[in-house]
C-alpha cells in the first residue's frame, strides 16, 4: 500500500494547485452564483432540461414563514435546504409523519415549531458561506435506486463525478453512516467509494482517509457493485458543463428510485478525496484535457474522451 500510495502522490491534485491552477483560471468569481447559491443553480439546470428535484416551497423573508405549517400540511417527507449553505450543513430530512409532529430519518419527533425555528436560522445565515443573509427553501425527498439505498446508513447516496471543460474525468459513492448522521458528505463522517468511469462498478472505498473493504454499519462489501444507468448519470454529469461558464466542477447526481437520474448541486471547488476513493491522481487527466482535447464535442463524445483518459490512467 505504501509503494501505492507513492506512486499515485505524484499524480495527485492538491490544494493549492486546485486553488491556482484550476480555479483561479477557469472558475471566474463573477459565475460563483452558478454554485453556491442553489436555487440559481436548479434555475440554470432546468433551463438546459436537466433533472433536478422539485422545490416545494422557498421562504426569503421572516415573515413568509409563519405559513410553513399550512405549506406543510400536504407534504409527508421532504427535505429543508439553506440556499447558500455548505457541507450539508442546515439540510433537515422529513422522513415521514406522526400526528402534528414530523419525523426525522433516525425516527426522532420534530416539532413544527422547531422546524420554523429552523428555518429562521437559515434566513439569518446561520449556515450559509459569509454567515449573512441567506434564503430556506424545500424540495421533494428523493428516493435512492434500492441497489444503492442498501448500500448506504439512512441517509441518500449520492455520485460525485469531476467534470472539466464538459469531460467526466473521476466519479465517486458518497454514502451515509451512523457516524455522518444520514449525510453521505465525507467530512462529516461519510464514505467515499471509488467509481469506474468506464464499467460502472464499484472499486476501492474510503472512510476518515483510511481504505475500507465493508461499510462500517451494514457490513455490506462496497467493491463490485454496478452502478444502475451509469452511461445515464455520467452524460447527465457533463451536460452540467453546458448550463454553466463554470470549467472546473464537481457535479453531485442522484439515482432517484421514481424519476430515475437527477442533479443534486454543482460545486465550483469540489473536494480532492475522490483520488484516495480512486486510488489514483487528478492531474494526469486534467494535464491531458488541457494538451489533447478537441473543441466542439458533442456529450457522447466528451463522455468517450474522459473515459478513454480514466482507463489509460489506471
């Protein structure tokens, strides 16, 4: 492992490079908007007819939010979101009803009143980038594709997938465990599992920077596992490309099992773990996109162009 590791070190994407040679060039700070605010970005997504989940409601000012119980009254499950939040944080997941009261994922009883309160700390930007004003908004609850959700600790899986200048380079399984709360994000506790981009399948998995073989509370391996309608997930990733300005990005997808593939957010300065779930560097891909690739590609042939680059990689 430790002669691995050296080998891939060399082909790996740091921070600083991420921050200068990638960002700073193709992620231009007037299209942040494109990302950090959702909203704006489903608004963008929908716009180029990719799938993202339907917003039930958006509360901007104090006051909208004393009709939230009346909003709530036709919803069973839903989930809470900060517009301009980050790593999962301020997101609520509604997972069913008792009564007058909601229920958490884990079955826990959430008040209505509770939930307002909520919401009040996302209007007064208590999750949000500058800790500054900020929007709530809810969506439907997504469904994960059942191969998947088993494979995941309560919480949704979702797919990371790289995209640069329009071509998918690197995908990862993000799933949930009892330590991330339901959230499958990896700084909090989440898994990473590395992803084919050619096959689909499942490879190597990673948890707190350390490899794994199992999930550490289903006991379910996390390598061989087909990835459902993956030729459908990774095209869906790149045709993020064209919504955007944006060069440089990590596009969040999920298998929703009623609607099939849908976005989830973009992200202008995705996080680099995805090479340890990987086993393998950023930079070769990204050297060779900037040396190799043809303008005016179609989808189905950027997608073709990062695939033949991630098997040559290996």
């Amino acid at each position: 492992m430790l002669q691995l590791l050296r080998s891939v070190s060399r082909q790996f994407l740091g921070l600083n490079r991420r921050d200068r040679d990638l960002v700073a060039r193709y992620n231009p700070r007037r299209l942040a908007h494109d990302t950090i605010h959702k909203l704006h970005t489903k608004t963008l997504l929908r716009a180029c007819d990719i799938p993202v989940a339907e917003t039930l409601a958006v509360y901007r000012f104090p006051h909208e939010l004393r009709r939230f119980v009346q909003d709530a009254a036709d919803w069973t499950d839903f989930v809470i979101k900060p517009a301009q939040g980050t790593g999962g944080g301020g997101v609520v997941v509604v997972a069913g009803r008792e009564a007058e009261a909601f229920l958490s994922l884990g079955g826990s009883r959430l008040r209505p009143r509770s939930l307002e309160n909520h919401l009040s700390d996302i209007l007064n930007g208590v999750y949000s980038l500058n800790h500054r004003y900020d929007e709530a908004f809810v969506e439907r609850r997504l469904r994960a594709h059942p191969r998947l959700a088993r494979l995941s600790f309560q919480g949704l899986p979702d797919i990371r997938i790289i995209v640069f200048q329009g071509i998918p380079l690197m995908a990862m399984l993000r799933l949930a465990t009892r330590r991330s709360e339901g959230r499958a994000n990896l700084d909090n506790g989440g898994l990473g599992v590395g992803i084919d981009l050619v096959s689909g399948l499942t490879t190597g998995a990673m948890a707190r920077r350390r490899w794994v073989t199992e999930h550490p509370d289903t006991g379910l391996g996390l390598s061989g596992v087909r990835v459902p309608e993956w030729n459908r997930l990774v095209s869906l990733a790149a045709r993020c490309a064209d919504a955007t300005a944006i060069k440089y990005l990590g596009v969040d997808v999920v298998l929703d099992a009623d609607h099939g593939p849908c976005v989830l957010e973009l992200n202008a300065r995705p996080g680099l773990l995805i090479q340890l779930a990987n086993r393998r560097g950023l930079r070769p891909l990204i050297e060779a996109v900037e040396r190799r690739a043809p303008r005016n590609l179609s989808v189905a042939e950027r997608v073709a162009f990062g695939r033949a680059l991630y098997a040559g990689s290996g």
